[in-house]
C-alpha cells in the first residue's frame, strides 16, 4: 500500500523545484506534473520526487491531524502496531520461526 501524506510547499525556486515539509521532513520534488500554479504555503501530494496534486489547505491539515493521532495511538498502544497490516507481521513471525530466528 503506498499513501501520500500532504506535504507543505516552503520555497519554490527558478528551476520548478519546490521545497516541501511533510510531517517535519524537508525534502525537494519537482513541480513539472501539476498543471495549476503552486504558490510557497500550498499543500501537494508527492510521489518519488513528483508532486502530483495540489490539494485543498482544509483536507491537508485534517489528514495530517489524523496521521498525527495514529502515530500517537500507535506509540501509546490504543492501537495495536500490528493492527491494519494484513497478517504481513503474523507470516513474518511465522518464517523468522521456521528459521529460528
């Protein structure tokens, strides 16, 4: 499953590259695949090194919220680490046992 988190555009330069944070990482992507303008402040979803969309500010900062109460849930054990792998943990626990890991 791959999931893009909305990404806050901090500096645009002269080449098209935009300057993005998401959740406090800083990262540089190219803006050449979105059609409409993008301005220092905007919202994009990226993927390896494109960003995509522009998103709306509103739903970017919901989601981010909601990225932010998952990793708090998950840290606090509210919500199980394992919980919405899709049995991925269980049949690596499985093989590393067979391999007497």
């Amino acid at each position: 499953m791959c999931l893009s988190i909305p990404s806050k555009v901090i500096e645009i330069d002269e080449n098209n590259y935009a300057t993005v944070e998401t959740l406090g990482v800083k990262r540089q992507v190219t803006l050449d695949l979105i059609a409409e303008p993008v301005s220092v402040g905007d919202y994009v979803l990226i993927h390896v090194g494109f960003a995509m969309e522009k998103i709306d500010t509103k739903i970017a900062l919901e989601s981010l919220e909601l990225y932010r109460q998952i990793a708090e849930d998950m840290e606090s054990g509210v919500i199980d680490e394992r919980e919405g792998d899709m049995g991925l943990a269980s049949l690596s626990d499985r093989l590393s046992t067979q391999k007497g890991e």
